[in-house]
C-alpha cells in the first residue's frame, strides 16, 4: 500500500507543478509531448503508475528536480533562472489570453490585466455597435411593414365573423394551419 501512495505523491507533485505554470491539463500534456487522454490517465481515477516519458518530458521541458518529482525534497526546479524564464513566460501567455482550453477555469484577473482586458472588450463592444444599429434598423422596418397587413387582415376576419362565422372560422382554421407548416418548414 505504500507504493501505491508514493505514486500518488508523485501525480500530486506533478499536479501542483502543473497549477504553478498556470497550464490546464491539455496544454501541459501537450508541452511535454504527451496526449491529453494519456496524461489524465495518469493523474485520474484510474491511479496509473506514471511513466518514464510523463517523468522525463516534465523534467526536460520544465526543469522540474527529479528529487522533488519523485521525493518530494529539494527545490521544485532544477534551475532557479530557467524557472523564472518559465514561470514569467506562462504569466505573459496568460495575460494575453494564450493559455487555458475552451471550459477550463482561467485564473483569477489580476491588476495588471483588468485594464487591458477592459480595453479589449470595449473596442469590441464599439465594433459591434454598428451591426446592432442596423440590426434594430431592420426589426423597426419588419414591424412597421407587417403591422399595417395584420391590422387589415384581423379587421377583415372580424367583418367576416359578423357575416359568416362558421365560413370564418375555417378559413381561420386553414390559415392557421399554413401557418404551422411554414414555421416547421423553417
């Protein structure tokens, strides 16, 4: 049972490593050459050994300490300015949106991004105000081209209703009908 958890030691260590880069789990498998589905093996439910390949591909691409991969002991990196190199490198892909999959959780803003993301978002919002205009253009000239036809068409059914209303009603019917096949149609 204790191999079993100095396993789990190791897949935690990587983990933690992982989370200090900042990467989510596809972009880290990724930077060490690993397949996604294969890293989450790994570190998953599953409880699989790690590999020699998840082992050296951390270490060669990361720099991470192989006594502190395996033991737990010793600095994190085996080079404390490579792992600054690394660690500001990830900062600067991730202020500027380069890291994190589509439905992983990014990590919280900080204040040195909150303007330029603000600034981001306003230029786009000002690139889409033109559309919106014309958008809202459209559904005004929609409104007032089919209000005026449905006015007449209901004060017509009405007129009908008072003279014929069992006519009406199936012509009603039948409009209705064309109606709803249309729409499906659609």
């Amino acid at each position: 049972m204790a191999k079993l958890r100095k396993f789990s030691d190791i897949i935690e260590r990587i983990e933690h490593l992982r989370n200090l880069l900042k990467l989510n789990k596809s972009r880290f498998s990724m930077e060490i050459g690993m397949k996604p589905q294969t890293y989450n093996n790994f570190i998953g439910s599953q409880g699989s050994k790690p590999s020699v390949e998840l082992i050296l591909g951390i270490m060669n691409k990361f720099g991470a300490h192989p006594n502190w991969l395996l033991n737990g002991t010793g600095p994190v990196f085996t080079d404390e300015t490579k792992s600054k190199a690394i660690l500001d490198q990830q900062d600067r892909a991730e202020r500027f949106g380069e890291s994190g999959a589509v439905g992983e959780a990014r990590t919280p803003y900080t204040a040195r991004t909150v303007p330029q993301d603000v600034e981001h978002l306003q230029a786009e919002i000002e690139a889409m105000e033109p559309l919106l205009q014309r958008v809202e253009m459209h559904i005004q000239q929609v409104e007032q081209q089919q209000l005026p036809i449905i006015e007449r068409y209901l004060g017509l059914m009405r007129r009908y209703f008072e003279l014929d209303p069992v006519a009406a009603l199936e012509e009603f019917r039948v409009m209705l009908n064309r109606i709803q096949q249309r729409a499906s149609s659609r």
